[in-house]
C-alpha cells in the first residue's frame, strides 16, 4: 500500500482526498515507477478543484508530471533503477498521474532524465518548464534570434513565463516580462528579465495593429493579452501560443498575419512526440541554470496539495509549484 492523492465521485461529487492504494489500483500493463517528485500546474488545480471537467475517469489519480526510478518493466527499452520523467500524455485526465508514492504507465510515456538533472530539478522545471523550452524551441524553428528584437513573455510570474525567461535570457535574448504581480519585478529581473511590464497593458481590448516592438513571444495566457501581443509583433516575427490563463478566446483580427507576415505558432506539450520532448529536455539541460532554478521552487507535501490549488487558479503562485509525494 501507499499514499496516493485520489479523487472519487462518491454520490456523483467530485471528492479529492489522501489515501492509501495498492498497484493493483494503477493500470494492468506499463511501467511501474516509484515517484519521487511531481508538481501542480494550472491544469492539475482545476482537477483537483473540479474547475473544469479535467478528470474524465473516477476514481483516478490527479497529476500530470512526475520523475522518479523505475521499479518493474515490461519494455526492454526500461531497467529497473532507471532514472525517468513524464510529462503529459493523458496523465491525471484519462490515466493515473503523478500525485502518488507510485505511477503506472505506458513504456512510451518515458524520457530518460538528463544527466545533469535530478528527479526533484525535473519536477521544479515540470510540464510548465517543458512547455517553455517547447515554446524557445518553436522561435528557434522560425529563425528568431537575439539581434532580431526583444521577446515578449506573458504570465511572466508563473511556471512557463519563469522558466521561458531563463531560457530565453541564457540563448542572449533581451526579454520584456509581462507579470500582475508589482512584487515579483525582482524576481523576474533575476531570472533575466530586461524590461518588465504590467500585464494590465495588454489584456484590455487594443487595436489590431498596434506599434512594432516585438520580436517574438512566448504567451501562456490567451485572451486579449495575445491578441494584443500578435498585433504588437514585428514584420515576420513569430508569436508561440501555449496557454489560456486569461481566456481560451482569441479576439484578434487577421491583420498581423497578412500585413506583417506574423506567425503564430501553436505549441502543445500533451501529446507531443518524442523527438521535440527529448529535444525541450536537452535544452533544459544545457541552457537552464539549476542553482537558479531553486530559488524559484516552493515545496509542499502530498496532504497540501488541495489547499494550495486554489491559489494556483488564483494567479496567487509565483514560480513553480514542487510537490514531495513522499511527505
């Protein structure tokens, strides 16, 4: 037996508790994984509180990130003792997550975990810290470079805005932050912000085509915010869209797209296939500072998980959000 934060539907409500559960609770086939570390995001909050219909099987474990070492194989490509991460793939949603002493899942949902990273890095950096390098990744793709213009990031205080900051700084990017939080402007200035900016400038209504000053952007929020970001964006830059925070709406016309040659990429980090998660993972062990990463984790237990939730979908968390399932 072991701990595991499972949500139920005793009498059709949505209940979400600590308790005690057998492997033979987890799915039949897979790889077993004993979790070390796993983390809440947005997503996680709104299963945990029922916010949304995230959770599409009861009774389930919420969750979708965990590292830990594997402790049963069915897949040779798995040995017992092997260091692993997984991020997204249904997990907490369809399938069992991350939120328990232990996790079965399928051999495909695996990425070995860098060499230079622990289980309890790979967790602070989470499905947030991926879905950042995904996002410096994709502006990568389209040819975006420093000497092109500052870059834009949105949601600036949170997971993917943190560690997109990091990253985007390291690769010599001068970086505008875009936050709500007036005390976090140390904060992001130390992850390397250039230039911070309130987020209230750009999630009212604005005109579609707006002044030239960005380069490109990595927005984790929706709504008017990248609306106003894509109508901001410079000739040819490319705007990467991972994130509805603010609104899954997008009240923006065509105009930056056929007068400016803007491209807006859409980035998911769910069901992404291999060769862009090993490559998010190898950026984030190359260019993401570790030490630098600490000073942006708060740690909770298992048994703190549905108080902090709220908070989460509150905007009220800056940085990541690390959970010690084993505590």
């Amino acid at each position: 037996m072991f701990n595991a934060l499972l949500a139920t539907q005793p009498d059709g409500q949505h209940r979400v508790d600590v308790t005690q559960i057998d492997t033979s609770d987890l799915a039949n086939t897979g790889v077993l994984i004993k979790v070390d570390y796993s983390t809440i995001n947005y997503k996680d909050a709104l299963a945990v509180t029922a916010s949304a219909p995230i959770i599409r099987n009861y009774p389930l474990v919420p969750g979708i990130d965990l590292a830990g070492t594997v402790e049963q194989s069915d897949d040779p490509m798995w040995n017992v003792g092997d260091s692993v991460v997984v991020n997204g793939w249904g997990m907490g949603e369809g399938h069992s997550g991350g939120l328990a002493q232990y996790a079965r899942v399928p051999a495909s949902f695996l990425v070995k975990l860098p060499q230079n990273m622990t289980t309890r890095q790979a967790m602070a950096i989470g499905t947030a810290g991926y879905t950042a390098a995904l996002c410096v990744d994709a502006l990568d793709a389209q040819g975006v470079t420093p000497d092109q213009g500052t870059i834009l990031v949105t949601g600036a205080s949170g997971g993917v805005g943190s560690v997109a900051v990091v990253l985007l700084a390291a690769r010599g990017f001068s970086v505008a932050a875009s936050t709500g939080k007036p005390d976090a402007a140390d904060y992001l200035t130390r992850l390397g912000a250039s230039t911070i900016i309130d987020r209230h400038t750009l999630s009212a209504a604005g005109k579609p085509l707006q002044a030239e000053q960005w380069a490109g952007v990595v927005d984790a929020v929706g709504g008017n915010t990248l609306a106003n970001a894509c109508a901001q964006t410079r000739y040819g830059g490319v705007v990467t869209a991972c994130g509805l925070a603010e609104s899954a709406a997008l009240p923006a016309t065509v105009m930056p797209f056929i007068l400016r040659s803007v491209v807006l990429r859409g980035v998911d980090s769910v069901m992404a296939p291999a060769e862009p998660r090993l490559s998010a993972w190898a950026r984030l062990a190359r260019d993401m500072d570790l030490a630098l990463l600490e000073t942006m984790i708060t740690e909770i237990g298992l048994s703190e998980v549905c108080d902090v939730a709220p908070n989460v979908l509150a905007g009220k968390i800056t940085g990541r959000l690390l959970v010690d399932v084993n505590r």
